[in-house]
C-alpha cells in the first residue's frame, strides 16, 4: 500500500536525538520536495552568516514525494549552505543508495542533520527511522567505507570530507556516484558524519503507477536525449563539445583539444567491461575496470581531467577519475585546482612543477588536496595543497593568479567555455550554487543555433529551463528523463497522488496559440512553483550578501582564446544580464521585489534581513540599449 510522503527524519548529532516530524502541508504543496523542500529549510532555519562548518549548518538529503516509482535512475539531494561558495547548495546523486533511502525512509521526504558529533558517527535509516551509531570507519575511503556494508546502501565521506576540502563530495555506491559540487562532503565531515546506510530495499512500484512509469521509460528510450544515453552516456560530451568549440582545454588557455578523440566515447566502448543498469532500457555509465579497481566515469572526466589537463591517455583519465572517487572530490572542482596549480607555476606565482599532460603529477597533487598536506616527494609550495583544498578562489586569495582559472560565486566553472556560446556564460553567472552547467544548459543547443539567435531568444531559454529544473529537481526526477519525456513538469505524476502541488487545481486548462499553458492547469501551477524555487534560492542568497556583482563574467572570459576566439564583450555581458533580471521581475541589484515575491507567494516568507530591491527593471530598458 501506498502511503504519502508527508514527514522528515531529522538527527541532532550533537544531543544525539532523532525524531519524526511532519513537513507543513502548504510547504510540500509550495516546495514539493528535494531542492525546493531543501531550499525553505535552510531559509527557515538558517541565521544569515552560519558557517558552513559549523554545528548550526544544516546538511539535508531528500527526495521526492514519488521517490523509487518515477523512471529513470532513482536520485536524492544534498541540500546544504555551501563551504565553497558560502551559498545555497544542491547536488545529486543517483544509484543503489538513492533506490535504498527511498525504501528506508518510508513515509519521509528526507533525513535533516544538524549539530556535530564529539567522535564519527554514521546514521543508519530503516523503516522511516533513524538512528545513530559510533563509526570505526574514520580513514576509510568511500570503496572501503561501502564494502563495510555489503547489504546496505552507502553514502559517505572520503579523506576530502574528512578534511573538510571545500569540494568534497557524498560518496555513494563506493565512489561510483556522488553528490558532488560545491562541497556537501565537507558539511558532512565537518559533523563527524562518516556515513549515512540505508538498510531497506527500494519501495515496491504500486501497480496504478506502473504502467505509467513503464510508458515514460520506453518514451525515454526512442527520445533522441535517450538514445544519445544509451549509445555513449555523459562520456560523449567530451566529443559534443570538441566538435562544436565550445570544449576548454589546458587550464582554459584553448578552446579544442587535439587528443579529445583519445578520451571520448570511442575509447570508452572499447575498455568498457559492462555497463551500469544495463538490464534497463537506457543503460547507465560504463564500468572500466583499472588496477585499483573499477571506476565508473561520467562527462566531467574526460573534460576537466582529460581536456583540462592537457591529458590524452584515456587509461590515465580513468584513473584520475577513480582517485577523486575513493578520495571524495569532486572531479570539476580537483581538475579545475590542478589546472590553476599548472599555470600558476609556469607564471612564477607558486612552486608547482606539475605540467599540463603529467598524469603522474597531477595523481600526486590530487592526493596532496585530499589530505592538506604536502608529501616529501612533491616538490611544491607547502602551503599549495591546502589552498587548493578550499578551491580555486582560496588560492587565488593567498597567492594572486586571479586571471588563470574562471570562476562564478567561487565555484569554478564546468569545461564548456562561454566564449563561443555567450548564453552558456549568462548561465553560469546566474546559476544559485555557483557555475552550474545543469541550471540550464545553452551548450547543448547555442552552439548549433542560427547565428541570428537574439539576446532575448538567450534569456528566455536560460530563465525557463532554470525554473523547470527547479521542478524536476524538487521531484527529484532523473535529470535527463524528466526533461525529455515529460512535457507537463511531471503534472501527471502528481495528480496520479493527489499530491497538494496540484491537488484542486483545474485540469481543464487549455493552451493558447503558442502553446503556453492558461493560469489554472497543473502545468501552469509547476511552472510558478520553478520559479517560486529558484527565488527563495535567490533570496537565500541575498541574505549572504549575494547581488549583481556576484553573477560576475570571470576576467579570463574577457580576453580571447589561445585560438583566436573573442573574449565575452563586457558591455553586452551586462546589458544580457539587465534583460534576464527584468524577465525575473527582478531590479537592477539583481535583487527580487516585493512585488515578485506577492506574485510567488513569498510576501510572508521573507524576513527583515534579506535585502530586496525596490522596483524591477522596465523589460524595454534592456531592449532599447541592445539597438
């Protein structure tokens, strides 16, 4: 029997109490769940200024109110205050964890953890309960802390977390998936938190969801994001973004990189052993087995430690890969810190002599920022491998450098270099946890557009996708099924549980001539309740001291590729971001109004600390300065 998702576990590690408590039914009609749930807890229960390793921070794992039944791979949120960029954070991860806490938490949408433990711990979830026990697996690395449960679903900390690198991942399913940017591993390790096990198998699809997880599934297959999936999973992105120049190469210095056919997906299929989930209709990442054992790469490795770092032996990237999965780093974060740590040294800022192409070197220093320390036989700044464990910002802070590696909120930026497709740049500067290529994602479609595609064309696409993953991530739906076979923001689904999100409101809704859904249908409703999400990230934020500054074009953007392709204009960067401001019903601070929050209905959420800009920018503004 079905039964609602109506509660949250929540665990204070520094008491040691658990406790069941009911989530407010307007917040789960509002917010849904996963990175909307996640997002009116932190705001709610969050002072301006906590630190993020502190005790008070709160570290969030959640699901969906239809957790274990939708398509796809089952996944969770990270939801915390971020270590890296000292703002709103979510991540996720797919895999057997995620199917297990979906059955562990029952007739929950999640596990909240506060406080912070005198000695590790782990929280164990079984039965919609939870409990805590001391943990002897301090040191371990996320394999070895996984084998430790054979019967179980695993996410944990690393050495990196351990240490508190400020991108250090939750690892699950010993390293092959990870919550991965921004640094929830380090929240967890700060509260001593080694691991979270999740004892019950995943819930049992009821029979009146199954044919509708059955059609979207095979809906999924023949979509063309589907069949692209199953033919070579992210790993062909290495490929895509060769072909189309947009793929940034030896720490941003070129745009293309000469070896991406040694580590694309051609060589991919031929080391592959198997496949993840290959009994499903789109099967997942490929296992390549390595001397340390079997690592499953995504995309971000062949692109940040292959193309990033100037390394064209895809056995070699594989095992990079492999060392940020048992370490716990999150391999666009560790790739993009070597990087810096590359030109830094060959520009005299620090003592690196890690070179683009050295794979021994770069495995060593990759280590070294797991551990803050530096080994005797790696010869470079002491003080080098402690920096870049706190990210590239962190560096530039003690060393200077600033023009070497891009940035957005301290988070550095994904391989795909805006200077080719300006609407990726837009992107990134906007994104809430920092540079994001998932928010939204113009690099699948800008660089094959019309050459004519209009700046509003850039907004409009940016603005809607952010608020439709808003949706689908507060779902918690599989990214890549949900924005492919669902036209409807998962409505359907929904209503399927007569969940409060559209509950009441009118399914007779019609279009109009363009296909926009008329106020009062579920659609419609979804779409305000993106973007009633991605402003209480905003707001979030603005109550850190986030603005317009803070969605800031990165100086190395500026200037032109080692190929000749142009830097970003700053002039039209700016006018692009005045329009996506005004599209949001937001002003010239970057700030949210209180008009746009009684329009969301967020007029009684904000509280007196979080800044607010007066009016919102005239959206004709924008357009008269394009001309």
């Amino acid at each position: 029997m079905r039964r609602p998702r109506t509660h949250v576990l929540r665990v204070d590690l520094s008491t040691g109490e658990t406790a069941r408590e009911r989530v407010p039914r307007d917040w789960r009609r509002d917010y849904v769940g996963g990175k909307g749930l996640g997002a009116r807890y932190l705001y709610e229960e969050l002072s301006p200024g906590t630190d993020p390793t502190g005790p008070e921070n709160l570290l969030a794992l959640l699901v969906g109110p239809l957790a274990g039944y939708l398509p796809g791979e089952t996944r969770y949120a990270a939801v915390t205050k971020s270590p890296l960029t000292g703002g709103f954070l979510d991540s996720y991860a797919g895999g057997e964890f995620a199917d297990r806490l979906a059955g562990s938490l029952d007739d929950c949408l999640g596990l909240l953890v506060t406080g912070a433990a005198d000695r590790p711990v782990r929280i164990e979830v079984e039965g919609g309960r939870a409990r805590i026990e001391a943990s002897d697996a301090w040191g371990d690395d996320a394999a070895e802390t996984a084998d430790r449960f054979p019967d179980a679903g695993v996410a944990c900390v690393g050495p990196a977390g351990e240490r508190e690198a400020a991108y250090a991942t939750v690892a699950s399913d010993g390293g092959a998936h990870h919550a991965g940017r921004g640094g929830a591993g380090a929240v967890m390790g700060s509260k001593r938190l080694k691991a979270v096990v999740a004892r019950d198998p995943p819930p049992a699809v009821p029979d009146d969801l199954a044919a509708l997880r059955d059609r979207d599934a095979a809906a999924y297959g023949r979509d063309p994001t589907g069949e692209w999936q199953a033919a070579g999973e992210t790993v062909e992105t290495v490929d895509y973004a060769d072909e189309v120049g947009i793929l940034a190469a030896e720490g941003w210095t070129e745009i293309g990189f000469d070896g991406a056919d040694d580590i694309g997906v051609e060589a991919a299929l031929e080391r592959a052993t198997g496949r993840e989930g290959e009994d499903q209709t789109v099967p997942g990442g490929f296992r390549i087995d390595t001397p340390d054992g079997e690592v499953v790469p995504r995309g971000a490795a062949p692109i940040t430690l292959g193309a990033g770092l100037g390394i064209d032996d895809f056995d070699r990237v594989v095992e990079l890969c492999g060392v940020c999965d048992r370490l716990g780093l999150d391999v666009i974060g560790a790739g993009n810190a070597v990087a810096w740590a590359v030109r830094a040294g060959e520009a005299g800022i620090v003592d690196c002599p890690v070179s683009f192409g050295d794979a021994d070197g770069a495995e060593r220093l990759l280590e070294a920022i797991a551990a803050r320390e530096t080994p005797p036989d790696l010869d470079v700044d002491p003080d080098l491998p402690d920096a870049l464990a706190d990210g590239v910002d962190a560096a530039v802070d003690r060393f200077g450098g600033a023009d070497l590696v891009p940035t957005v909120k301290s988070m550095a930026l994904p391989g795909f270099d805006p200077r080719a497709a300006v609407g990726v740049a837009l992107a990134y500067a906007t994104s809430d946890r920092g540079a994001c290529h998932r928010r939204a994602r113009p690099q699948d479609t800008e660089p094959l557009a019309r050459p004519d595609r209009s700046p509003a064309d850039r907004v409009r696409d940016v603005v809607g996708e952010q608020n439709a993953r808003s949706v689908l991530w507060s779902l918690v739906v599989d990214d890549f099924v949900g924005e492919a076979a669902w036209t409807d923001l998962g409505a359907e689904w929904l209503a399927a549980v007569d969940h409060p999100a559209v509950a009441g409101v009118d399914r007779g809704g019609t279009e109009d001539e363009t296909g926009t859904a008329t106020p009062g249908d579920p659609v419609d409703a979804l779409a305000t309740t993106g973007e009633r999400i991605w402003t209480l990230t905003r707001l979030f934020n603005a109550r850190e001291g986030f603005d317009r500054a803070d969605d800031a074009l990165p100086e190395p953007l500026r200037t032109s590729a080692a190929d000749g392709t142009p830097g970003v204009d700053a002039d039209a960067f700016d006018r692009l971001l005045d329009r996506y401001y005004a599209a949001r019903g937001w002003g010239d601070r970057g700030l949210p109004t209180p008009e746009s929050l009684g329009r969301l209905g967020l007029a009684d959420v904000v509280d007196d600390a979080t800044p607010l800009d007066g009016r919102a920018i005239d959206p004709a503004a924008p357009a008269e300065s394009d001309g």
